[in-house]
C-alpha cells in the first residue's frame, strides 16, 4: 500500500456518506418508529387513547395458531415459487444460449416485458411536457 491509499479509502467514505445517511433515513426510521408501535396497543376510532403493553402483542401473535399456519403457508408458497422460478429461468438461459432458427426473435419476445414499461413512461412523459397540450406545461 503507497501514501495515498488510506486517504483515497476516506475520500470514498466521505462520498458515500450522504447515499448511506439517506438509505438509514428511508429504512431504518420506518423499522425503528415500527417497532415502538409494535408496543402500544392502539384503537383507531380513539388513536389518543393508546396503552402501553410492551411485548404482549408479540406474545399473542406467537400463541396464535393462525399466525403459525400463516407463516407456514407462506414460507411453502415462498419455497415453491423461487424453485419453480430458478428451474424455468435456468432452463430459459440454457435455451437461450444454443443456437436454433428464431433465437434472435425469441431473446427479442423475453426482453419485451422489461422494454415496454420503459417505453410507455418515456411516451407519457413526452405527453405531459409537450408544448401546446401537455398537462404539466398546461400548469
């Protein structure tokens, strides 16, 4: 390692320092506010009238069969559709890359639905700024 390496590193900190602070703002306020909800027992029709009951909601939810047969469904549902998605995108890959008569129009038909979204938002944003009609203009 020369000199400038360990102020190269900070250099790359600093600059990273801003996207980091706003990635904890976005995500870890909502979890942090989330589980101090998580504590207070809440009527919406009287939202000032809430009580503090600490990890009981916790406890209930884990003494309820129904949480437990929902966690189950969902970790099946889960297992199942991330196996059946790897085996089609891997199958779908090897496909892809063998020759055969219309690969070219094949990988065209595949990327389609990641083309046409951007498409129509670059259509509508053409529209809304146009000149004479677009609405944003219009303002």
């Amino acid at each position: 390692m020369n000199r400038r390496t360990p102020a190269e590193r900070r250099l790359g900190w600093l600059l990273c320092a801003p996207a980091v602070a706003a990635m904890l703002l976005v995500t870890a306020y909502p979890i942090l506010y989330s589980v101090w909800l998580s504590l207070f027992r809440y009527d919406l029709r009287f939202p000032a009238g809430r009580q503090f009951v600490g990890l009981d909601n916790y406890l209930s939810v884990l003494a309820s069969e129904v949480w437990w047969r929902a966690l189950a469904n969902t970790l099946m549902i889960t297992g199942l559709s991330v196996a059946f998605e790897l085996a089609l995108g891997l199958a779908l890959a090897l496909l892809m890359h063998r020759a055969f008569p219309g690969r070219p129009v094949a990988r065209s038909l595949l990327l389609l639905p990641w083309v046409v979204p951007s498409y129509v938002v670059g259509t509508l944003w053409g529209q809304l700024f146009q000149r004479d009609t677009g609405a944003v203009n219009a303002l």
